[in-house]
C-alpha cells in the first residue's frame, strides 16, 4: 500500500468515525435528533407542508419521515392533517408547542456546533466546509 492509499484510507476511517460519533453526541447534547430537528426546522420556515414535499427536502425514505412525525406528534410539536379533497395526502405544521421548543432546539445546536468547531479558525472552518462539500458531491 503506497502513502497516499493509506492516507485516503485513514481519510474514509476518520469520516466514518465521526459519522458514528456525531449523531449520539449530537442528541445527547441537544435533546433531540439531527433529522427531527430538520423538520422542525423546515416547518418552522415553511409554515405548512406537504408531508412528500417534507420527506424530499429533509431526504429520507417515506417510512422514515412517517415514523417521525408520529412521534413529533406525540410528542405535541407538529400536527398532521389530511388533505379533505385527497385523503392520499397529508399536511404537516409546527404546533405551538414545536414552536416554543424549536428556539432551544436551535440554540443547542448552534452550541454543539461551536463545541466541535473549538479551536478552527475562521479560514480553516471555510477550507473544511469546502472539502466536506466537494466529498458530498463527488459522493
């Protein structure tokens, strides 16, 4: 094995180390998880939303965002209802409870953030999001 196949081994390694670290770590600090918290994010932006239109924008499979938003809807922060001229379709809001939470939802996360960006300068935050983004879209 040359250098450079060992150093982009080491690169794949690292990565899925932090994969596997980040999402614990992240709910553990923030209460909640990273793709429920992208759902309250997008609700909260967007008001009212179709539950497909949701599912594509957060990116996960249709089982996934069902199972979800059962249990944000449990747990009081979104309500879902279907569309009364095509039951085939449903529409997800945040409800005032989702919107009192989301506020430290979001702060807990702008702190996990800083936690794990200690130390980077500004420049190198930059050059790693480039990095990271090129990998994403080579992927």
């Amino acid at each position: 094995m040359t250098r450079k196949e060992f150093e982009e081994e080491q690169i794949l390694t690292l990565l899925i180390g932090l994969t596997n670290k980040i999402s614990p770590k992240f709910e553990r600090c923030t209460g909640i998880s990273s793709t429920r918290l992208a759902i309250l994010q997008t609700l909260c932006e967007s008001n009212v939303i179709n539950q497909s239109q949701l599912q594509k924008h957060i990116n996960i499979d249709s089982a996934a965002i069902t199972r979800h938003l059962k249990q944000l809807e449990a747990d009081g922060m979104v309500t879902r209802q279907r569309n009364p001229h095509d039951n085939r379709e449903t529409f997800v809001r945040l409800s005032d409870e989702g919107h009192n939470r989301i506020e430290g939802y979001k702060n807990e996360k702008r702190n996990f953030i800083q936690q794990i960006l200690d130390g980077f300068s500004e420049g190198e935050t930059q050059v790693l999001a480039d990095f990271l983004q090129r990998m994403q879209n080579n992927i």
